[in-house]
C-alpha cells in the first residue's frame, strides 16, 4: 500500500461558551482544527485531526499545523502507511521537534493500518474487547458557586468525574474554591484540581498544605523542575500534563519522583505511536493516565480513546471530550460520544469515524505523487 494524496482541510471550532483555565489568565472561544486524509493505491482512506487548545495553552497553533504540513506530506507520498515507525522516523529527520504537527498524520496512519487488517484500532492496541471507558467533565475557572453550579449540570450529564479549574497568585480563592468544592461534591464522585501552570511553589505548597482535600492536583506549576519541587512538600498526589513533550520528559518526571500520574494525549506528544509508548511506560512504573486529547472534535477524541480502551483498568483514569463544549460536531452521530459517563469505541475497522467532505468545506491544499 501506498500513498498516494494528502488533503488537508481547516475547520473553526467555535465552543458552546467562553472557557476560562489558569486561574482566569487563559480564555478561550475558538478552536482552529486541522482535518486530514491519507488516500492510497489500494482506493483505502484513512482520517486524522489536528487541533491545539488556541494558541496560549501550548507552544502549538493551528496555522502552524498546515504550515508543517506543506513540509511532511510531499515526504510521505510514496510511502507505506502501515510501517508505522519507518513513518514517524522519517517524519522526524525531515522537520524535528514540531510533535504536534505530526499527530494528524499519525493517526491517519494508524486508519489505515486498522482498515488494512480489518481491526478496530482499539483491537491493535491489544485491547481483547472494547470495555466502556469512563469520561470526566472540565470545569471552566469561576468562583466556588460557579464552578460547583457546573460540576452540578455535567453530574446531570452522567460525568461522575471532574477537572476543576484554579490557579492564581490569590492563595485565599483557591483554597475557598478546593474547600466549597470539595464539601459540595457526592460521596460517589471523584475530583482532579488542574492549575494549568498558574501556581508559583511557595503558592502551591502553602494553599496545598491549607486543604483538607487529598484529590489529584493537575500540573501545579510551569515546568517539571518547578512541579518537582511541590510534589516532594505537599501531601496530595500530583497529575502532570503541560511539561511533558517527549518520552524523555516522562522519563525524568519518573526519575525525580515528580509525580504519580500524568496525562498522554496524543496530539501533544505526536500521534498514537509516541503515545502508546508513553502509555506503555507508565504502565511499567506503576502509574496512573488520563489518556485523551488536546482537542478537537470527535474524530480527535476517538482516535485517543482508542488507546484509553486498550490500557489496563488499574493505570486508566477518566477520559475528557473536547467535542462536548463544541458548538458545532464535524462528524455527527460518529465516534465516542458520552452515555451517562462513559463511552463506547466504535467496532468498525480502523479509527471508527470517517467524515463527510462536504460537511469540511473546501480543501486548503492537496499534495498528489
């Protein structure tokens, strides 16, 4: 199998409601996605999404996706999709680093290889079946009555997992916000505090050592140094997210004791490939993963779910859908979609969701052999 044409399509994802992280720093309203699909020789297609959280949250953005892109897809013309290693090596000697730029292309990558033998992505992975996978909510930064009202409408969704957002220099408001949180929350529920960065350790390990709470704390600081520094002072677990690029920032994050958990999401790091080695890795420490993407809709979402569905229950955590604060869906009626708190992967062979060209509009750019 060959390939034998790139299409590359961009697609505004406009979100339900303005969404607020960091303690209040960061707002978002829009998504910019990147949607691609990998035609071969054999007439099999296979879909990948590229989209990063705006252009604050990480170093990503969507335009610098596609302007990747006019450098990577000439390359891979001709090449096998389903040899996927010799794909990513020969994705990273023609544009180094650029992880995210990669992913899309990777995932289609991996379409293709499911198609081609007539497996669900999921069944690839090593999964013997496709288990529900528990999804969590994401709590956009408020005041407590905000974010407990929040937490309130997504339980009535199903979610019976949270990720609330604080953060901040104000050590009083986020202890009022963990506290209020944490006494209004049910028995039955579970609870992550996700700093997105916004936290100094002095601030960290003196609002951390304040709270009764013994929840997962998310990414309390900027860098894996700084996190590291927390991790050893403070009595809660500690989740890390944004630091973590490679495989050797997970590993150090391993070495220095920096954390119990972390997040693997496949855009960031590059695609499933590199994904599914992190997850691998964490499995072999002993730690514990939320396994899903940066954003998109979902087409992203499914594509990481597959590797949430084939990691075993004691290391998977709570999986986040970007595609439920969309206020559009590219791909109706497709792929992993919340039923009272957990999803189903799609059995289909390959990734499970193939979107409608007409429903993308317009290409942005074609690369044909």
């Amino acid at each position: 199998m060959k390939i034998t044409r790139i299409t590359v399509w961009q697609m505004d994802l406009p979100l339900s409601a303005p969404y607020w992280l960091s303690g209040g720093r960061l707002k978002f309203e829009e998504l910019d996605s990147t949607f691609v699909r990998l035609d071969t020789d054999q007439g099999l297609s296979g879909w990948g999404e590229g989209c990063p959280w705006g252009e604050t949250y990480l170093p990503a953005h969507g335009r610098g996706i596609r302007a990747g892109l006019e450098i990577l897809a000439p390359v891979l013309l001709g090449e096998d999709p389903c040899a996927l290693d010799h794909i990513n090596r020969l994705m990273d000697i023609t544009l180094p680093g650029h992880l995210y730029v990669k992913s899309a292309l990777d995932v289609a990558c991996w379409d293709l290889l499911g198609k081609a033998a007539g497996m669900p992505l999921w069944r690839l992975m090593g999964a013997q079946k496709a288990a529900p996978v528990a999804v969590n909510s994401s709590i956009s930064t408020g005041t407590p009555e905000e974010m407990i009202s929040l937490i309130q409408k997504a339980s009535a969704k199903g979610y019976r997992t949270h990720s609330a957002k604080i953060g901040g220099s104000d050590t009083h408001a986020d202890i009022a916000r963990i506290e209020a949180i944490s006494a209004a929350l049910p028995a039955v529920e579970k609870l992550t505090f996700d700093v997105n960065r916004a936290w100094t350790p002095g601030v960290a390990i003196q609002v951390l050592n304040s709270v009764a709470a013994r929840d997962w704390i998310e990414q309390p600081c900027e860098t894996l140094d700084l996190c590291a520094q927390v991790a050893k002072r403070v009595p809660q677990p500690i989740m890390l997210d944004e630091c973590l690029q490679t495989f050797q920032n997970h590993l150090e994050a391993w070495r220095r004791g920096a954390c119990e958990g972390v997040k693997v999401k496949p855009n960031r790091v590059g695609g499933l490939t590199k994904a599914r080695q992190i997850r691998d890795f964490g499995i072999s420490v002993g730690w514990q993963m939320h396994i899903e993407d940066v954003g998109g809709s979902a087409l992203a979402d499914t594509a990481a779910l597959h590797l949430a569905a084939s990691t075993p229950d004691e290391h998977r955590l709570a999986s986040w859908l970007c595609h439920d604060h969309l206020a559009v869906d590219p791909v109706p009626g497709q792929g992993v979609r919340n039923q009272d708190g957990f999803v189903t992967l799609p059995v289909a062979p390959g990734l499970g969701v193939v979107p409608d060209p007409d429903l993308l509009g317009m290409p942005v750019a074609i690369y044909e052999a």
